[in-house]
C-alpha cells in the first residue's frame, strides 16, 4: 500500500525519495519534519561530513498548503558537499584519463570490492557513492511523513542505544517513559551509560579504530493484528526485518529479547493472558516484543539491531589494488568513528513506513479522516466482542 524509491548519490546534487500511497489530509508540520531530519544528524561520534550538511526536506510534489494531497509525494534533500564534487561525479562530459578522486583499493567491510565485480567497475566510486549511508537521509525524510501518519492515530515511536561496543545501558528496571526522556537528553542517545559508551568511542579513535553497537524501536499505541499469520510475506516480522536489515552496516535484527529468549524454556518465555472485564485480554508481560504468529499483540512492538563497526578505518586493513591485482592498504575516506545514535533515528524512520503500510494495508483508505474512522470502528468492534462475551 505505501511504497517509495530513492535516488542520488553521497556527494551528488541531492537525495530523492518518491512516496506513494499516503492518504490525503494528512497535515504535515515542517518543525517536526526538520527536527526529524536534524536528530539523524547527531550523536557523539559522527564525522565532519555533518558539519558541512544540513539537511533540510524540499517538498516537490504532493503536499499543498500543509496537507497532502493524495498523489505520490517528492522529497529532497540538498547535499551541500556537492559543490566540491560537482566536476568529479558530473552526469555528463567526457571523463578524464585518469579520474579524479578514484579509488582502486576496495574497503573490507564495503560494498566495494563485489559491486566493483558485479558492476563492471574499476572505480570502488561508482559503487560506494550509492552505497553510502547518505541514502538514509531520504528515508528519514519518507520516515517523517509516516510518522505523521502514526500520530494521528496515537501511535508513538522512539528509539534508543542499548549498548556500544561492549559499553551496555541498563535499562531493564526503567519505565519507557523515563528512557526515552533520559535518551533524549544526552548525545549518545542512551538512557544509561552514556559516559562509558564517550569513552569506548574516544577509545576507539585514538586507535584509529571504530565501533558499532545496538540500538532498539519502541512503538506504543499500535491496534492488535496489524500483519498477517496467513502468507509469509504478510509477516508483519519480516518486514521489520526487511526494513532493519536494509539499513547499511545493520546485521542483525530481533524482536523483543529474541536471542536471550532462545536460551530460556518456554514457560520463560511466552507471555500469558489473562482477561479483563469489559476490555480486551491483557498479557502478563512483553517477551514477544509486541508481535505474535507475524501480528501485533496490542503490546509495545520492540524491535533491535545491530549496527557492525564502521568499515573506513584511519588504520587500513589489508585490499588489493584493482588496477594490479597486488596487495595494497585499503583506501580511506573521511568517516564516522561510530553512527550508531543516528542509526536508531534511521530505524525509527523504516519502522514508522512499515507500520504505516501495515495499517492501509489493514484499513485501506484514500483519506486520513476515513482511515481514522477505520481504525476507530475496528477498535469500537472488538470492545463489543469481549464485552458480549463478559455479560
């Protein structure tokens, strides 16, 4: 039901993202878009690239006067660094003998050496500048439309940092509330913990080194049984995991406490119901995460991933130059020493599109005030139910 497609480059002209399939008369707030677009920006540990941007969403085509219209919405977003790579990645003229900037030493860790071989290319640049996590800023963008969306109807969605490199935040004993206030708070994006992760990441760089980590999604307010049991790709846990899993450098994802629960016996792990006069049937605790048989529960949907260490390293790691076939040190861009703050910010974004797409898929419908309606008599309808059932 809501699709979308990017485009650019890292340090061509703009980011794009097309978004199609978002209901009409979903009022949009430029200040929220933009801090939206400013906190994937943020996070100790990022690099000089995001002194030089600053990321604003241009609306080109499908919102007027505030709402949208119904018809695919255009997104950009201006990369500034473009002026100082504008001869080098021009679209057109011919190309130097020997290309400016090129780099023939693909980076472990990077889309480099396979998409040089797949592709055809004996630049890694024609490969790395799609690559690039850069791309993510349209998505945040895409992700802040949804997120309208989710507002209208008391769906919230947060993330935070659980852990950087070995540095954990101990969270367990807190209420959502309090961790997404104190995450907000601080620039690692954690609840707890915050000094030791500074001091993993300054660790790190003086090392020449870098560090990933694992960030977590909290989505409250959502109706039970968004997704399907019926068909595979009607999981609604499958495409979190899709949508994690696409972020770059993410390789991991669960939902709820998914590995620890593997090791515990199932009288441990699954979450027992109990009824409620008049309401709907209530568990006793959030071990699935908020997703039961590929459908929400009606409990907080809980999601992680797991951002690996950046790939571009100061301290080179052994490659082989292209143009030679001999061994060689891996080139170096400038990079981020750890983006995994930012990367709960690009979470929040494809979790907010996800579940977007759940509910027109669930309540389909061509206008906000029909789809709050939806969404409303559904809600009313199985109230009734349990109520019969409870007289």
């Amino acid at each position: 039901m809501l699709r979308f497609l990017t485009a650019g480059e890292s340090h061509g002209p703009q980011i794009s993202v097309i978004l199609d399939g978002v209901p009409s008369g979903l009022r949009l707030d430029p200040e929220c878009i933009a801090q939206g677009m400013r906190r994937r920006q943020l996070g100790y540990g990022r690099g000089n690239r995001q002194q030089i941007e600053r990321d604003e969403a241009e609306f080109l085509g499908g919102v007027r006067h505030g709402q949208t219209t119904g018809a695919p919405i255009c997104i950009a977003v201006r990369n500034r660094d473009h002026e100082n790579w504008a001869q080098v990645l021009e679209a057109f003229g011919a190309a130097p003998q020997e290309r400016d900037r090129a780099l023939h030493r693909p980076r472990p860790g990077h889309a480099d050496l396979a998409g040089m071989l797949k592709y055809g290319h004996e630049d890694a640049r024609d490969v790395l500048e799609r690559a690039s996590a850069r791309e993510t800023v349209a998505r945040v963008a895409a992700g802040e439309v949804a997120r309208a969306l989710l507002g209208e109807l008391s769906i919230d969605v947060f993330s935070h940092v659980r852990s950087i490199g070995t540095a954990e935040a101990a969270v367990d004993a807190m209420s959502l509330d309090e961790i997404r206030r104190r995450a907000e708070a601080n620039d690692m994006r954690a609840a707890e913990g915050e000094d030791r992760m500074r001091a993993a990441i300054d660790e790190a760089a003086a090392a020449g080194d870098s560090l990933g980590g694992i960030f977590e999604v909290i989505v409250s307010g959502l109706p039970v049984g968004l997704g399907s049991s019926m068909a595979p790709d009607r999981k609604l846990d499958a495409k979190l995991a899709f949508a994690l899993l696409s972020i770059p450098a993410v390789k991991g994802c669960e939902i709820g406490p998914a590995f620890d629960n593997a090791h515990r016996l199932g009288s441990q792990v699954h979450d027992e119901i109990f009824p409620v006069e008049g309401g709907l049937p209530r568990r006793g605790s959030n071990r699935a995460g908020g997703l039961e048989g590929g459908m929400t529960t009606g409990e907080p949907l809980v999601c992680r991933g797991a951002l690996k260490p950046i790939s571009t390293l100061k301290k080179a790691l052994s490659s082989v130059d292209m143009r030679s076939n001999r061994a060689a040190r891996a080139g170096f861009e400038r990079s981020d020493i750890c983006a995994v703050p930012a990367a709960g910010v690009i979470a929040e974004a494809v979790v907010s599109l996800t579940l977007a797409d759940a509910l027109l898929d669930s309540f389909a419908s061509d206008t906000m005030e029909r789809l709050k309606a939806s969404v409303e008599r559904y809600g009313a309808e199985l109230r009734t139910r349990m109520g019969g059932l409870s007289c």
